[in-house]
C-alpha cells in the first residue's frame, strides 16, 4: 500500500470513528467491525512496508494505536521494529506497552524476554516471561522461558519447562535441540545424543543440530555414527572446515586409516581461514604412518609401536 | 293333437218326426257330445243318405242338429263339428279314464289292489265303423277327405298305425289338394319315422316343405331333419335343421321357449355336426352358414358336445370358431370359460391359466365389449369373469411363488390390480386386495406390498387386520433395511401403522413384535430416543426380557454403555439366566476398555474390577483382572502390580495371566527402575511354566538388580541372591552360567564381601568353555582377580638397597605381566584394551618408579648425575615397553572397533608420552540453545532468531 493511500484511509477511518457516537448500537458494531478490518489491513501494509521503510511503518502503528488503543499489535509491531533498529529503550517501551495490552505470551513478553537476556538482564527477562504465562501457557513462550533459565544455569528447571512444552507439542524440533544441548553440557551424552536424533526427526536436521550430534557420539566414543554425522554436516556445507579436523582424528586414531586422516588433516587445513599448525604436524605423522605402513605392507611388519 | 275338421254337434230340440233307430251303445253317451254324435251317426247310417233332405224328414222339417258349436245343417260339415266335440269329449274321458288308472295303480302299488289295473286306450271304432260306413255308402261324397283323414286319426290314436298310415295316404293322394292333406302327411311322416320306414317319412315331410311355409313346416323340417340324421346324411340333417331355426322369427325367442322345438333343431343340429368326420368340417360348415343367431348357440353347443366326448381339441376348435365368428356374442366370457375348463381337462393348464387371465382383460367391467353388451351391467357374466380371473390369477401367483417365476407373479399382479379396478364392490375385493400384497411381496416389490396390505387390512375382518397390517410393517422393514435412502419415510410408515392401529395388533398378537420392528429401525437408523420411546411401553413390565435387552441393545448401538449396563443389570436380576450375566460381564469390560481408551486409567480399573466381580470365575472375568494389573503396570506402581497379581492368581488359581503380567511388569521398569524390574522378573520366574523360561527371568532379575544397586545401591542382596540361585538351577547354559557368576563375583566385591567375591571368582577363572560368549567371563574374571596385586604392585616403591627393591618389584612385574598375558591369550576382544592398558600401567609405573627411586645417600655431586643418567636410561627401556603395550590397547580396540574407557585411558597415556604422535583434540563448537523469536502480528507463522541477530 502506498503511503498517499495509507493517509487517505486513515484520514476516513478517523471520520468513521468520529461519527459512530452519534448513531445507534447495530451501526456501531458494524462501524467496528469495519474498523477492526481496516487495520488489520493496514497492520499487513505495515508489516510489508517495514522491510524498506521502517519509519513509514512506525508511523502506521503510532496511528493504528491512536484509533484502537486496545490493540496491542501495533506497539508489538512497533517494538519489534525499533529491536531491528537496535533503539532498545524505544523497543522496551513499546514492547511493554503491548504486554500490558494482554498481548500473548509468546509474542511481546518473549520479545521482551530477548530485549532484556540480550541487554544481560536475563533475571527481568525471566520475571516478564514467568508473569506472562500466568495468563496462560503456550510452547514457544515455554521455550523462551526455559531458554533463559538454561542461560542462567537454572538447568533442572529449564529441563522441566522444556518437558511441559514438549508435552503440549511434542514435535517441536526446538524443544529437543535445546534441551540436547543442556544435556550435553551437563555431561549426559546418553540423553543429548537421543534429544538431537529427536531433533533431526522433527525436521530440524541442520548444521548445528548434526554437529551438535556428532559431538554426542564422539562423547560417547561412538566414533562410527560420530563419523557418519561429521559426514552428513560435511556434505551441508563443504566449504566448513571443522568437520575435516575431527573426521581426520577418527580416521587416524580410532581407525587407523592413515589415507583419509591426511586426506582429512588436509581438506581442513585447505578450508580454514586461520593457520593450525598442530593439524599441519598430524598431517605429516599420518604421513609417515602411511608411509610405514606400506613398507610394513611391503616387506615385514616390525610390530606395533614402532615410531 | 289339433284336429282342425271339427266333428257336427247335435241341437239341443229333438225332432219332431218318427223315432230314430236306437243310439249306438256308448259308454260314454252320458255326455252330450257323445251321444249327439252317436245319434247323428245312426240317423246317417239308417238312412241311408247323407242329404239334409234326407235328415230333415226324419226330423220332420227340422233343418239343424246338434246344439251349441256343434249345431249346423244336415250335412257333413255339421257331422265332423260334432265329431269335434265327440273327440273332445274322448279326450276328456280318456283323462279321466288315465287319472283313474294312475289311481288304482298307485292303489295296486301299495297292495291295495290284487290285480293291476289295465291301462284305458282310446276307443275310436265306433268312429271308425261310422265314418266308413258314410264312405262306402257314399263314395264321392263331398269332404270325405275329412272322413278319410279322420278315420286315420283315429285308427292312429288307437295305436292302429298301419291302417292309420293307410288311410293318411288316401288322404294324400285322393285329396291331395284337401285342408288335411298336409296334416295327413305329417302325420304319415310320423307313423313312418316311428316305423323306421325313414324313406317314406322323408318323403312325407317333404312333401310338407315343398307345399310352402304353413303350420306343418318348421315340423316337417324338424322332422326330416332327424330322418336324415338317422340316415346319416348329417350335412342334410343340419340343413334340415337350419331351415327350420330360420323360419323362426328370432332364435333367442326359440330359446327362451317359444316354439318349443327351436331348442330341439339346435340340439338335432349339433348332434348331426357333432357326427360330421372331423371337427374342422363340422366348424366349416357351420361358418358357411353365414352369420346367423342361432350360430353361436351351435358353436357352444357342438363344442360341449365334442367336449362330453372327450375330443377336446375339436371342442376347443368349435369355441375358437364361436371367438373368432362372433366376437360380440353376449356369452362370450362362458364360451371363453368353455374354453379354460377344456385346456384343464386336456391337462394344458397354461393355456387354461391363459383364456381365464384374458377373460378379465376382455370382459371386465370397464372393457369395452362390457360396455357395448351389458350398458347396464350383468350379474352373471360378472360372477363368471370374477371366478374364472380369480382361479388364474391365484394360480399365476402359486406358480410364481413357487418357482420364483418373475413373469407369473407379474401377470398376477396386474391381473389383481385390474380386478381389483373392475369389481371394486365384491364381496372377495378384501380376499384379492391381500393377494395382491402378497404377490408384490412375493416379487419382492415391498414397498407397494406395505401399501396393498394396509389397504387389505382396512377391508379384512377384524381379527385378520392385525396380521396384516403387521405384514405391511414387515414389508416396510425389507425396504428400510435395502438399498435405498429414503429411510425417514419407512419409519413413519412403521410408527404410523403402530400408532394408528395398536387395538388390532394387539387382537392378532402382533403388537409387541410391531413394537420391536419400530424400535429397531429407529435404532438402526440411529434414533436412539425415539427407538426407546417406542419400546417404553414394553419396559413397565419389569418381567419383559426381551424388551429390556431390546432396549440395552440400543444403548449398545448408541455407544451409551453405562446405561445398557444398567439394564443388564435388570437383565439379571429378573431373569436368572447365566447368559445374560456373561453379557452383561463383557459389557462392563468393554465399559472399563472405553474407560481406558480414554486414558480414565483410575476409572478403568475400577470398572474391570466390577466386570470381574459381575461374573468371577469366567474368562472374562479372569482378562478383566488381567486388564486392571496391565494399567497398574502401565501406571509404574509396583505394590498395585503385586496386588493385582495376587487378586487374580486368588481368583484363578493356576492362572496363566500370573506370569505374563509379572514379565510385562519387568518389562515395563527395565527403562525406568532397575529394582522393580528385577523384582518382577524374579516372581516371573517363580511362575515361569518353563524350566529355560524361570532360568532367564531369574538371570535378567539379577541383571537388574545389579543396575539397580549401580545407580542407587539398592539392589545388591537382590542381585546376589538371584544369581546364586541362578547359579543353583540344573541345566542353564554355561555361558549364561559364567556370567552369572561373574557378576556374582563382581557383585560382591561391590558389596564389600570381598572374601565371597574372590572365592566367586577364582573358581570362575579355572572355568574352561571355549565358546564365544563364554569365554570372556573366566578371563574377565582372572583381570578383577590381577587387580589387588596390580594395586600393590603399583605401591612399591624403589627404594634402597636399589637392587633388593628392583628385584623384587621387577619379579613382581613379570608376574604381572605373565598373567595379563594369560589373559590377553584367551582371546575376548572386549578385554585386550584393559589388559594392555595395565601392561602399559605397569611399565609406566616401573619407570616412574626407576625415576623417583631413593638415590644413595653417599653420592657425590657429578656420581649423582651420572647415576641419574643410568637410571634415566634404564628407565626409558620401560617407557618404551608403556607405549607398546599403550599402543597394543589402542590397536585392540580399533581392531574391534570397540572404544572403551580403557582404550580411552591408553590414549590419554600415549597423548602424554608421545604428543607428537598421539595428542589429538577433537574440536567442539560453540553451540548455543534457540530462542523462538516472535513475528509481527500480521502472520502467522513463527520464526527462529539466534541471539546474535537480535
């Protein structure tokens, strides 16, 4: 919507709501109801409008929120706007002025809840979530819940609210790969690696869910399946060195295949950016264990431990 | 007789002349008449003379005689009025005479009389002797062709018929011209026939006919008409007979009795058509005749005659001709019923079926020939069509009924449906109405079958409507039950009928089933309440059994089952019939199972308790107790488990449910809590119907037990107790054997009982099974067993004098080292990293031990670093031999792709001797939770914002 057009209608909406004091109820309600349409209309032309033109955005909200004081999705939208623009204090005011309109839990206390972890105060951030699901309790605003309570190092409970998400949607690949990753830091290897599996079951079989697997297994000294996962986040992006690093580990040590260890040592040394120079040290012991290797091959084993 | 010549009659005056001679003796001169004409006779005859002259002079100039009618001149004309009355007065004696000899016979009869009566006859003579005397005495007398045939008439009254025929023929030939000459030839032509002179009689009666129409001719053509039949000229006979029937005015005044002989040519007509040579002729010639009134009344009548003979074709021939020739002929339906009887005699009852079925069609009130013949209507062609239609049709259905025969039972309905339109007032209209229901029924056409039936029951007697209309609720029932959609409207039908006319169901004893049909179709047609509606009348008798169920039933269907149960209850408690206890025990099973689809897990175990106690004993009884311990089960609580174990095993004992629940309760712990499964698979074990089958529960409750005391110590007496016991049950497999003892071992070493651990597994260790999964346990053994001498071995300490201490610790290295060799040669893949971890340990230790032993205390300065540099040396021999035997660990387990904490702790030790070489770090990313970061209000759908794009 252009933004001439956008005046226009606003300009008329205000006459509509002037002149619906003075008829009666049954025109009232259709007069409201009317208006409740229009600025949903408006709503998704701002929405749209704010991807290039943040500012013509704002300026439909301040005057959505003029016209119906009790929609709350105008001072969201506006939160969420002014939070991309990184004006905090602008984005805190609005986002508050939303949650105090009733907004849903997951919508302006979470973007709250963000606002605040990400400001480091994850205590405030978890009291205007916690107060928010007292109206009611939603998965994503359990998740975000759970999410800065793991941050705060409150495992045990944020392990508890991510089960009570889970059991309000039990496919929610979020829920599985956080709490994976609590699981895992908390040294339960077993219980990450299942929870990633979850993960990717869910649909969420990106590139941190699979490291964040393969990292379990070889917890788990499941070198195998670990290999096997390195390989799957290894063809996601090749161009990523770190899976060549320890796939070169695996092959060397675990497996004793000297070829693709330094096959490995060297694709990663290729892929990064950054020098390693102990990766270049392994790259020639696997070498020379190669090279032993073969001779052994060729002409008599002088027994294991040679160096 | 007509005897057209009257006879003279005397006055009443007597003449006044000479006396008369005496009157002829005459019985019966007391009458007048009589003795009028014996008096003329006698004045004839002695006289001599006929003339009136003659007669008046003896009279004295009386010119008349006789009296009344018979009074006239002398002359003959005046003798034959008197003789007219003579013979009236003969007549009138010979009645009397004839009443009186009936009289005495019957008198004679009855034994009355001793002597039979003799039978009175005519007596003529003196007539006769009269009349031939004037002919002799006067030859050309004028009229004696009147005396001629009266003499004959009364030669031939007096049973003369020879002399009779004699003076006929006088008659005919002298006089043939005469007023009598015709009678006299009839009367010839009778005494021929009579004789049997058929040649003469023909010639008599022809000459009847040849004289034109008079009195004589439609007799003469009678009459020739049997003289040719008895001479077998038939086609003559017929057309005698014909000839005569047309010189009737009309044959339908013939008969209804006109003539009186009309009836007999027709008769003499067919019986002469009936001897033609074939039937086809007789039909022909009859055809040939052209269309005439008495035709068809020959037809019928040669047909039923060729029918009494049994030549039924050739009766059906004649009735087809009849059809055919005249087709508006008012007896048509009886000819065509004529014709059904004779297809039933000739044994071709289709055809019969087919002319009665086409006699509705084509007689019936409405059709046009009706109309056109019978206006005004006609009772008795009515009864005909009503009879023969009815007899087909009802067959047609029978036929159709019983051999499924679509056609007929279609032809009887229309044949019903017409009757029914035709004679909507008879007295059968009620009978047929129903046949028709019937017959649409049979056609398995229901739902016009409901509508026929209820119109049946309206017209049927009081005790019949019942059943009739309950046979309408029937039909309606097919249809609401078939392939149609309209289903609503059945019902209606249905609850209309029982609404309507409940009294008369009652009367035939159809109410109560009429109910349950009614109910039923609700049911079926998910009407749950109005079904129980209709059957709530049958539910105040508490006694109703069926009802009840009926309505539990319902209930069933609904899917209401609390309240089906309830009335199962009822069910029970007023009948006493096991069946019903058994449903109602399997009700309220199904009852706890919705419970428990419901995930109502409480609720479902106290209704499978109350199933079971509805019928303890029974299988359903048993599986309902069954069913309560697999939701205990489900609901992880150990002491319901055991209790609902207990319960059933109470109730049944030798239960088979006693080991598969505890089994499945093992099952279900072994994920969640180790000590309860092993508690359960210990008391499946208990009751394990199998010796192998106990062995292995009572294994896997060991094997859990030991989780259990793992995780929490809890468990471990269990875990002992289960295995020894184990290890005490006859032929177990002797892997399983080894490694229950060496968990046993294990176990107790765990627990602290060292002394039973040890002895546990020294005599595991001098076990010898070759098998793969047996081996392990006695080398497994053997390692825990190193592991004391290990520990101490690692303690020692080198101290001075060096030698003394070196020797010691290095004998006791070898011995170490032998004995991990041992093991290492048992070949258990699993265990070769440990081994060489501790091979590896132990050399490293010796050489740490060689580094930090106690230096002599007297060295010098530049003697200490050379002994330090000989120690060094010495030491690096064992640092060595720790890597190989590090390595050798390392080799192991990758050979074996098994990667346990042993191989783990090698390659820390080798990261740490030789880093170059094998110090790797795995590198871990920085991964961070997700938070789910709203969208704008306007859509729906949400997405994921890392921290850092926030």
């Amino acid at each position: 919507m252009s933004l001439k057009r956008f005046i226009v209608m606003i300009a008329a909406m205000a006459a509509l709501a002037g002149c619906a004091s003075m008829r009666d109820t049954a025109e009232d309600h259709e007069r409201a109801r009317r208006l409740a349409a229009q600025i949903d209309e408006l709503l998704a032309s701002a929405y749209t409008v704010a991807k290039d033109d943040p500012e013509s955005a704002l300026g439909m909200y301040r005057h959505i929120a003029a016209l119906d004081p009790s929609r709350w999705e105008a001072n969201f939208n506006a939160g969420l706007v002014y939070m991309k623009r990184g004006d905090r204090e602008k984005a805190e005011k609005e986002l508050y002025e939303a949650h105090e309109r009733k907004s849903p839990a997951d919508k302006a206390a979470s973007a709250l809840g963000l606002l605040y972890h990400s400001a480091g105060k994850t205590g405030k951030a978890i009291n205007v979530l916690e107060s928010a699901l007292s109206n009611g309790r939603t998965a994503p605003a359990l998740i975000n819940l759970a999410y800065l309570k793991q941050s705060a190092g409150k495992t045990d409970e944020a392990a508890k609210l991510y089960m009570e998400a889970e059991a309000l949607d039990p496919v929610n690949p979020i829920i599985h790969y956080n709490l994976g990753l609590l699981f895992y830091k908390t040294g339960q290897y077993e219980k990450s690696a299942s929870r990633f599996e979850k993960t990717i079951a869910a649909g969420k079989k990106d590139e941190a869910t699979i490291e964040a697997h393969a990292q379990s297994l070889i917890k788990l000294r499941k070198y195998e399946e670990a290999l096997a996962a390195l390989k799957q986040l290894n063809q996601l992006d090749p161009a990523v060195a770190a899976p060549y690093k320890n796939m070169g580990i695996i092959y060397e040590v675990f497996f004793g295949d000297y070829a693709n260890a330094e096959k490995n040592y060297t694709g990663f040394l290729n892929k990064s950016k950054d020098k390693h120079p102990d990766v270049e040290a392994w790259t020639e012991v696997v070498k020379a264990k190669a090279g032993h290797a073969t001779s052994d091959a060729a002409g008599g084993a002088p027994g294991k431990g040679a160096q | 007789m007509a005897a057209e010549a009257k006879p003279f009659a005397k006055t009443t005056g007597k003449a006044a002349g000479p006396a008369p001679p005496a009157i002829i003796a005459d019985p019966m001169n007391s009458d007048p008449r009589v003795a009028e004409w014996n008096e003329y006779m006698s004045i004839a005859k002695s006289q001599g003379d006929f003339s009136s002259s003659t007669l008046s002079r003896f009279y004295g100039n009386t010119t008349t005689f006789g009296s009344g009618q018979s009074q006239g001149d002398f002359s003959l004309k005046t003798l034959l009025r008197l003789t007219d009355a003579y013979l009236d007065a003969k007549d009138a004696y010979f009645r009397t005479a004839m009443e009186e000899h009936e009289r005495q016979l019957e008198l004679f009869r009855k034994g009355a009389l001793k002597k039979e009566p003799l039978q009175p006859v005519h007596d003529y003579s003196h007539l006769i002797n009269g009349f031939q005397y004037l002919l002799a005495a006067h030859p050309h007398l004028k009229g004696a062709d009147a005396l001629h045939y009266l003499i004959g008439y009364a030669l031939y009254e007096s049973a003369q018929q020879g002399e009779a025929a004699a003076w006929f023929e006088n008659v005919v030939k002298k006089y043939p011209r005469s007023q009598f000459a015709l009678e006299a030839s009839f009367r010839l032509g009778e005494i021929y026939f009579e004789t049997g002179q058929m040649g003469e009689a023909a010639e008599s009666y022809k000459r009847i006919i040849v004289a034109g129409p008079g009195l004589y001719h439609e007799k003469a053509l009678y009459k020739l008409g049997w003289v040719y039949y008895k001479t077998e000229n038939l086609e003559k006979s017929v057309d005698a007979f014909t000839k005569m029937l047309d010189m009737e005015r009309s044959a339908a005044a013939a008969w209804k009795g006109g003539s009186g002989l009309a009836p007999e040519a027709i008769s003499g007509a067919v019986m002469s058509l009936a001897h033609f040579k074939d039937a086809d002729t007789a039909v022909e010639f009859i055809r040939a005749l052209g269309p005439r009134d008495y035709s068809p009344r020959l037809l019928a009548l040669l047909g039923e005659a060729f029918a009494d003979a049994a030549r039924y074709e050739h009766a059906s021939k004649a009735y087809k001709t009849l059809v055919d020739m005249f087709p508006d002929y008012e007896e048509l339906p009886l000819i065509y019923k004529l014709m059904a009887s004779l297809s039933a005699r000739a044994g071709n009852i289709d055809a019969a079926l087919k002319t009665s079925a086409e006699m509705l069609a084509m007689f019936n009130t409405t059709a046009p020939w009706y109309k056109k013949t019978y206006p005004k209507g006609a009772e008795k062609i009515d009864a005909v069509v009503i009879e023969a239609s009815a007899w087909a049709f009802k067959q047609y259905h029978k036929n159709g009924r019983e051999k499924s025969d679509m056609a007929a039972l279609k032809t009887a309905i229309d044949g019903y449906t017409l009757f029914l339109a035709s004679y909507p007032s008879v007295p059968s209209v009620g009978e047929m109405r129903l046949l028709l229901a019937e017959a649409y029924f049979d056609s398995k056409m229901y739902a016009e079958a409901a509508v026929e039936y209820e119109k049946a029951a309206a017209l049927g007697k009081d005790d019949k409507k019942g059943e009739m209309f309950y046979s309408a609720m029937l039909a309606v029932e097919i249809v609401f039950y078939g392939p149609g959609k309209d289903k609503q409207a059945s019902i209606e039908t249905c609850d209309r009928i029982l609404k309507t006319y409940p009294i008369e169901l009652a009367q035939s004893g159809k109410l109560e089933k009429a109910i349950y049909k009614t109910a039923e179709m609700y049911g079926a047609d998910k009407q749950f309440d109005k079904a129980r509606d209709r059957l709530s009348p049958l539910l105040k008798d508490k006694k109703n059994i069926a009802a009840y169920q009926k309505s539990a039933e319902l209930y069933l269907a609904e899917g209401n089952l609390t309240a089906a149960a309830a009335l199962y209850v009822s069910l029970v408690e007023n009948s006493k019939l096991s069946e019903y206890k058994e449903v109602l025990t399997k009700l309220r099973f199904r009852i706890a199972e919705d419970s428990l689809n419901r995930g109502a897990l409480a609720e479902a175990i106290e209704r499978f308790h109350e199933a079971h106690k509805t019928a303890p004993g029974s299988k359903t009884g048993e599986l309902s107790l069954a069913r309560a311990a697999q939701i205990a089960i489900r609901l992880k609580k150990p002491r319901d488990i055991e209790a609902s174990v207990k319960r059933i095993v109470e109730a049944y004992p030798g239960t088979e449910w006693r080991f598969t629940l505890l089994a499945e309760a093992g099952r279900s712990f072994e994920a969640v809590d180790a000590a309860s499964a092993g508690r359960f698979y210990e008391l499946a074990s208990n009751a394990a119907p199998k010796p192998s089958e106990a062995a292995k529960l009572l294994f896997a409750a060991g094997v859990f037990y030991e989780s259990a005391s793992l995780n929490n110590g809890n468990g471990s007496d269990e875990a002992e107790a289960a295995y020894k016991r184990y290890l005490l049950l006859d032929n177990i497999p002797t892997d399983k054997a080894l490694e229950a003892a060496y968990r046993l071992g294990s176990l107790q070493l765990k627990m602290g009982k060292k002394s039973d651990g040890m002895k546990t597994l020294k005599k595991l260790a001098v076990a010898d099974d070759r098998s793969t999964t047996g081996r392990q346990y006695p080398a497994r053994a053997k390692l825990i067993l190193l592991r004391d001498a290990h520990n101490d071995y690692l303690k020692i300490a080198l101290t001075q004098p060096f030698e003394e201490t070196f020797e010691r610790k290095n004998a006791l290295l070898d011995k170490l080292l032998k004995d991990y060799a041992e093991i290492a040669e048992a070949n258990v893949p699993e265990l070769l990293p440990e081994v060489f971890y501790y091979m590896g340990q132990s050399f490293e230790n010796f050489k740490d031990a060689i580094l930090l032993s106690e230096r002599p205390s007297e060295l010098a300065k530049d003697e200490l670093e050379e002994y330090n540099f000989l120690l060094e040396e010495k030491a690096y021999t064992y640092d060595e031999q720790a890597v190989k035997a590090y390595e050798n660990s390392l080799y192991a387990g990758r050979d074996q792709r098994i990667y346990t904490e042993s191989l783990q702790k090698s390659l820390e030790r080798l990261a740490f001797l030789k880093p170059a070489i094998y110090k790797r770090g795995f590198g871990e990313a920085e991964l961070a939770p997700l938070y789910i970061m709203p969208e704008p209000a306007s859509k729906a759908k949400e997405t994921r914002v890392l921290p850092d794009e926030s």
